[in-house]
C-alpha cells in the first residue's frame, strides 16, 4: 500500500510540474475537446489577485467543461475560493503546508457557471487552474486577441500576465470589475 501512494505521489507530481511547464495555450484531442490552463502566485510582481476559467454563453445554452484547481497554503492555512455568476461561491480550506486540489463539472446553467472567479486567501499563495472544454465552446474574454483562451489569470494591475486588460463577454457580478476590466 505504501508503494501504491508513492508511486500516485510521483504521478500527481510529474504531471503537475509538466503541467506548469507547459506554455499558457489551448489544445485540442482527437475528440475535439479543448484544454486551458492558468497559474496564481500572490508574489509574482505584481501579485496575481484572480484566476478565472469558463465559456462563452449562446443565448440560453453554453457548454459543460470540466474544472480542476489545486491551491497550496505555505507557512499558514488558507483557502481558495470559486465565485460564480449569480455570486454564490463554494470554498476550500488548505491546510498549512498542504495543497487540496479539486474537479468541478460545470457549465451546464447559463448565468450560473460558465464562468468562474478563482481567488486565494490566507497561507494559499499558488494556485493552477484548469479546464477541459467540450467541442465547441468559445473563449469568453475579450481583450486578449485570442479566441481560444478558457482560463486567465488577472493581476493586481489589473492585467493578465502578457500586460493586456481583459474583459468578460458574458454578463457578470459588477464586484468582478473595475474601471471596465476585470479584477
């Protein structure tokens, strides 16, 4: 048994560093799905304040995408936090010293969850986020010149990290705005 969980430990570790590695761009399987990803770190300068991930609504319908965030708390416990649309929000305590990961289905109540507002509060001072989007689904942020980006990460400048001031194309809180961008 102890072999089992150090070889899932090594596993869970190779993709992670090869998932951070990897460069912030969409790829498509062969069943045409798409992946996206995103990194927090609150001590990048300046310090990521957000990371937010979904898709774009089509009238009353949007796409199902799946959801994986791990977030580590260093020195000190802390949680992240998933902020949807209607302003409700699911949180995750970390424990100090530890990361928690978890995968969310959503996408499938416009207005709801096809966009997401990932923060970190406490010891969590990194965080990934990433999506798998189903054929189909379109990026939901302006600003960026790209239409295949599901995931971004939002500075304290209110920028992403290439320095472009991103918007969300869907309706959504006006707490995730400031001055027309997102924060």
């Amino acid at each position: 048994m102890k072999r089992f969980f150090s070889i899932s430990r090594t596993v869970i570790l190779a993709i992670i560093v090869l998932g951070i590695s990897a460069p912030n761009t969409s790829v498509a399987d062969e069943g045409g799905a798409r992946s996206d990803h995103a990194l927090y770190f609150d001590g990048s300068a300046p310090p990521d304040t957000a990371i937010y991930c979904g898709v774009a609504e089509r009238g009353k319908s949007s796409k199902a995408y799946t959801l994986h965030i791990s977030g580590t708390a260093s020195g000190a416990a802390g949680a992240f936090l998933i902020k949807f649309l209607d302003d409700d929000a699911m949180g995750f305590l970390v424990p100090a010293d530890s990361t928690v990961s978890t995968t969310q289905a959503l996408g499938g109540v416009p207005g709801v969850d096809t966009t997401v507002k990932i923060t970190a509060t406490g010891g969590v001072h990194s965080m990934m986020a990433s999506v798998l989007v189903q054929e189909g689904a379109t990026d939901p942020f302006g600003g960026d010149g790209r239409k295949d980006n599901f995931c971004v990460t939002i500075n304290q400048s209110g920028t992403d990290n290439n320095g472009l001031t991103i918007t969300l194309t869907t309706p959504h809180p006006a707490s995730w705005d400031s001055a027309g961008h997102l924060n």
